[in-house]
C-alpha cells in the first residue's frame, strides 16, 4: 500500500500543471457549493427566527361585549397552530399607532372619534408559520361570528417564500451544475496522465500486473486531488466567512442578526464529497481506458 501512495504522489509531482488544474476546479467547485451551503443555512435561520414573529390580526366586530372576550380567546388558543393570543383593545392600538407616527401626529390630532376595533393578535407556532398554514389558519379565525376580518400580510409572506424557494431550487442546479463540472475536470486530467503513460501500462500488463495493481495508484491519486481541493476550497470559505462576519458585527452589534459558519457535521459531508469527485473521475477514466484497451 505504501508503494501506491509513493506511486501516486509520484504521479502527482511529475504532471503538476494538470494535476494543478484539477485540484483548482475543485477548490472552486468546493468553494462555491459550500457558499451556497453557507448562505441556506443562514437563511433558514433567519427565515426561523421570522416566522417566530408572524401573527395574524383578528378585527372584531364593533357590538361585540367585553364579557364575550375571554370566550373568543379560548376559541382561537384552541385552533391548531397558535402559541399565543393577546387582546389589542382599540384604545391601545390608536396608542401603538401613534408611536409609529410620531413625525405625522398631526393627521390624527384632528380625529373625533377612535376607528380602530379591538382585535386578537395571534401568534402562530413556527412549524404553522409557512404560507398555507397560515392562510388556512386565517379563514377559520374570519369564519367566526365575532371576527370581522383577520389579516396576515398575505401577499409579503406568499412573495418572500417563493423567492426563498425560488434561491433553493437555484442552489440545487448550481450544485449539481458544478459537481458534475467537476467530475468532468478530473476524469480528462487523469485520463491524460493515464495516456502519457500508456507504454508504462502496456509494460505492467504484458509482466502480469494486475488491473487492480495498476488502478490503485490513479485512484489514491483521485482521492488525494480531492482531498486537497476540498481543504482548499473550505479554507477559502472560512477567511470569506471571516472578513463578512466581522462587518456584520460592525454593522450589527445588537447582536440581532449574528451569522454562523457551517456545522462539523456538514463540513465533514463537503469533504467526503470533495473526495468522492475525486474518486468518481478517475473511475470513470479508469473504466474507459482499459474498455478501450481490452476492446
């Protein structure tokens, strides 16, 4: 085995511009997979901590008592999804909205009487908190006899996740895109390595080498291409990482919006695949080559 990996190093060190390019293109294809996987993992966080704060307004009808109250807020506790129900009576409202405007009191200093109604603020479980949930949440609430309309913000919350989606079905492509770019890069450079030394191949045949003797080098050397291109490309996102976290920080030191950089687990996960390219290329290769030879 040590022979292999003497073999393999060999090989490396003898076509270093092509086993340089490789190693490249899989750094950058490393490098921006694991962007997008950094970016969606940002994402869903802040996406998380949004919806924790979705609610739905329930307008209640104006003849509707205060004794009646207690009654509806149980209703609406009750219905799958809520985590919590707070009576907004108008007066509060008006109060709240005119914290809001304090540069544009005047347009309410001329008013005669409150217009407001007294409302439910409902704040929905994180898990109820994508679009349909929401919605049909939102219809049971309106159905009711004392609610006049619920609201949600139905339009904002429809467009914000189908462009959120819209990013994830991107990052798929793109991964896909550049995973089998890479594969590409690496099964051409190995297939030239294993041309320039054909003559070499035909010789270990023709002496009794086995094609597992001969395989074994290229795909240490596959896994090494891998390896390094991997660290690389994971290294170049961490000093990214770096350089944008400490302007967040700068920009953000509430400590509001804080990023964080991709788990063990998942780092773990890029490299085995960064490896696996690695491998898959020069299988590939490997399997056109001897087809071709024993044909």
């Amino acid at each position: 085995m040590i022979l292999f990996y003497k073999k393999a190093i060999q090989d490396i060190r003898d076509n270093g511009f092509l086993n340089a390019v490789t190693i490249i293109t899989i750094s950058l294809s490393v490098l921006i997979v694991s962007a997008l996987a950094l970016f969606f993992v940002n994402a869903n966080d802040i996406m998380s901590s949004w919806k924790k704060g979705i609610s739905i307004m329930a307008y209640l009808k104006t003849d509707i008592g205060e004794t009646a109250l207690p009654e509806i807020k149980n209703k609406i506790q009750g219905m799958y999804g809520v985590a919590e129900v707070e009576f907004i009576s108008k007066e509060e409202a008006m109060k709240r909205l005119k914290e809001q405007m304090k540069g544009h009191s005047s347009l309410l200093a001329d008013l005669q009487e409150n217009p407001l109604p007294d409302a439910f603020e409902v704040r929905l479980l994180t898990s109820s908190a994508d679009s349909k949930k929401v919605e049909n949440l939102a219809v049971q609430i309106e159905a009711m006899p004392s609610v006049e309309k619920a609201e949600y913000g139905r339009r904002w919350l429809g467009r914000f996740t189908n462009v959120f989606d819209l990013f994830k079905f991107t990052g798929y492509a793109m991964v896909g895109i550049f995973f089998m770019a890479a594969v590409f890069i690496v099964a051409n450079t190995i297939r030239l390595v294993i041309y320039s030394r054909q003559d070499e191949i035909e010789i270990m045949r023709l002496v009794g080498a086995t094609d597992r003797f001969i395989k074994t080098p290229f795909y240490i050397e596959g896994l090494i291409q891998g390896a390094i291109g991997g660290i690389i490309g994971l290294a170049a996102l961490f000093v990214a990482f770096m350089l944008i976290a400490l302007n967040v920080e700068q920009v953000s030191s509430s400590g509001i919006f804080q990023i964080r950089f991709l788990s063990p687990g998942v780092l773990c996960g890029i490299m085995l695949c960064s490896i696996f390219v690695g491998w898959l290329g020069c299988y590939i290769s490997l399997k056109q080559f001897l087809k071709y030879k024993t044909g």
